[in-house]
C-alpha cells in the first residue's frame, strides 16, 4: 500500500461511486470505499469497503486517514425526480446529506487530505432561469442570486460554500463539479429514487403491445444527459487540475423527454406510442453549459447521447428480464 497513491471514494456503493471505484482501479491506485450498502449489481473493486452511516462523524473519522492523496465525496441522499421534487423527502434529503458534507469537510481538514473532490449539482441554478424549454442558463456565473427549485438543490448550495468556506479557512484543496444527469449501466432503475433515463428506459424494456409509455409532464421539458464514463473522464481530470470550480460537468446534448423516449423507442425497436401524465417534473429546460470546462480543463464528453443509451438500454432490459 506504501508505494500506491491512496484514493477513497465516499458513496462507493452508488452508481457514479461504483464506476469510480473501478476506474481508480484500472489506472493503479489503492481505493478505499465506504457506503451504507454495497454496491448492488457488481462487486466492488476497492481494495477495502467499509459499510457504515457518514451521517455518524466516528464513522468518517474512521474511514478518512492521514495523508490521504485522493477523497471523492459522492455521497448523499438523492433520488429522481420522484424522489427530489415531490416535497415529501424534502427534510430528510436536507439533514442526511448536508450530514455527511459538514463531517467530511471536518475530518478532511484534521486528517490533512490532499484532494477532496465534491460532486454538486446542476440543481443548484435558479428555477428562475430554467423557464424557457429552449434556452435555459446553466452558466456557472449564473448561480447566484440564488434560487434552486429543490431541497436537494439549496443543499448542494450550502454545501460547496461549507467545501469552499474550508479552504479560505484551513487551506482545503478541494475541487467541486456541478454534475449534470449522469446515466449508465448500473444505475437505480426501480424503486422511486430512479432517475429519468432509467426509468425511461425500464418503462419501454417492460411496455408490450399496444401499451403506451407514460411520461411525466408535457413532454416539451428539456434536459441534456451525460455517459457515465465521460463523467468519470471529467472528475479525474478537475481531481488532477490546479483548477477548483465549481464547474459543470455534463452535456451540452439538450433533448425534450419527448423526443428522448422517441430515442429510446429507436433503439429497442419498439413503436409504443407515448402518453403524457401529470407528474413531478421540475425545471422547464435545463442543459449544461461547457464554456469554462472547455477553456480552463479542455474537457469535452466523447459519448452522444445515442451512443451512451445503447449501453444503458440493454442493461435495463437484462435486470427487467431477470425480475421476471
Ligand atoms: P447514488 O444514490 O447511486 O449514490 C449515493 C450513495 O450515497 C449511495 O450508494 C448511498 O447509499 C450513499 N449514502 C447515502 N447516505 C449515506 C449515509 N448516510 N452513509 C453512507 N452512505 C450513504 O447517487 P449517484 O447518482 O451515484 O450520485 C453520486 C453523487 O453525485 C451524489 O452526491 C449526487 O447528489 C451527485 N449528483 C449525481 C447526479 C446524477 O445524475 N447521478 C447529478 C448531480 C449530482
């Protein structure tokens, strides 16, 4: 372990934790994973998983030792859109993660981290920029004044001024993404904290017949959706940057979900028509801004959204498949 950079990736039983963990992995480094659960459809990579609640302050200064190269904190308590904009988690989404960011940010300063990267996210702009479908404004600039339409997203706000608050204070090196719908394999599908394109996915891999696809709201809402490895890319490149943030990572792919599910169709062959239901939906138009990620890291995602659903597509259809 002496010779080896030493990473650990805080939600390391997530999706985007997971994904992490492997790639860490693959490039050489010593990881330590630590989450609540495992990991559900793989086995973890980590050299070391520790499974314990981060919202305990014993528990992180547990797992986060001395001089430790590489602390990814992806944890937190997050769902889709069922999850975050329904007001019914509101408290607890709020409490657990702001939680696990105020003991991450103690323990990272008295265990003298070298790096601690943040995963904020693209629910942090203000709805009051997100109304028209057509041309939202995600430009990191436009942050503040302050509005977020969700819980989730005033404490992702709190949370990169507590990360950034750390560093004027006590010399934190941390780094900070706004992530922007990350999708891939591996991630929740079922349940209620599943996001939009697993559960797009899920409602076409199960839809026979003449059924038809259920969306929520008009369908004209937009998003833009990042592949799961172009968003591994873009963390490790901010992680190794002299840059800080925060920045988006995410796509500038901008779709309505209408003509999304239409894509999703596409690829299982399927022709079901689509129906639009009442339903928590929350911006009108959102999609990423890479203006600053482009000049400052150089960074780009490599995946079309087409390419990247024909991976997440047959994932979802073998996990229907085996529920049946
Ligand atoms: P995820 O839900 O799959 O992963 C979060 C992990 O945190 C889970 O494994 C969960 O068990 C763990 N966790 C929650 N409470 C915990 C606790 N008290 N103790 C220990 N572990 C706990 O979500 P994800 O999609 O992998 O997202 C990772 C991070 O990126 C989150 O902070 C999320 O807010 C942020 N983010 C994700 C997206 C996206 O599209 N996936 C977009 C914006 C921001």
């Amino acid at each position: 372990m002496k010779n080896f950079k030493k990473a650990i990736v805080l939600g390391a039983g997530g999706f985007i934790g997971h994904h992490l963990v492997q790639r860490l992995k693959e490039e050489g480094l010593w990881v330590l994973g630590a989450d609540i659960k495992l990991p559900e459809f793989s086995p973890t990579a980590a050299d070391e998983f520790l499974i314990g609640d981060l919202r305990d302050i014993d528990f992180v200064g547990r797992v986060i030792f001395e001089d430790v190269d590489e602390v990814y904190q992806l944890a937190g308590d997050v769902g889709g859109a069922g999850y975050i904009f329904t007001g019914l988690n509101d408290a607890n989404v709020m409490h657990n993660s702001a939680q696990i960011n105020l003991n991450v940010a103690k323990i990272a300063v008295d265990r003298k981290v070298k790096s601690l990267f943040f995963s904020s996210s693209a629910c942090i702009y203000p709805a009051n920029n997100q109304t028209d479908p057509l041309s939202p404004n995600c430009e990191e600039s436009s942050a503040y004044p302050a509005n977020p339409d969700s819980e989730y997203g005033w404490e992702k706000l709190m949370a990169e001024r507590l990360f950034l608050a750390y560093k004027r204070n006590f010399g934190l090196n941390v780094k900070i993404a706004r992530f922007h719908n990350i999708f891939g394999p591996e991630s929740t599908w079922n349940g209620g904290k599943e996001k939009a394109p697993a559960a797009i996915c899920r409602k076409v891999a199960e839809a026979n017949g003449n059924q038809k696809i259920q969306i929520w709201g008009s369908g004209q809402q937009t998003r833009s959706f990042l592949f799961i490895d172009d968003c591994i890319d873009a963390t490790l490149k901010l992680m190794r940057s002299d840059f800080v943030g925060p920045y988006n990572i995410g796509s500038e792919e901008m779709i309505s979900m209408s003509d999304f599910t239409k894509l999703v169709l596409k690829i299982s062959q399927k022709e079901n028509e689509i129906e639009t239901i009442d339903g928590p939906i929350g911006v009108q138009g959102r999609s990423s801004h890479n203006k600053l990620i482009i000049q400052d890291l150089n960074w780009s995602p490599k995946f079309s959204l087409e390419e990247g659903l024909k991976q997440l597509y047959p994932w979802i259809l073998s996990q229907v498949y085996k529920t049946k």
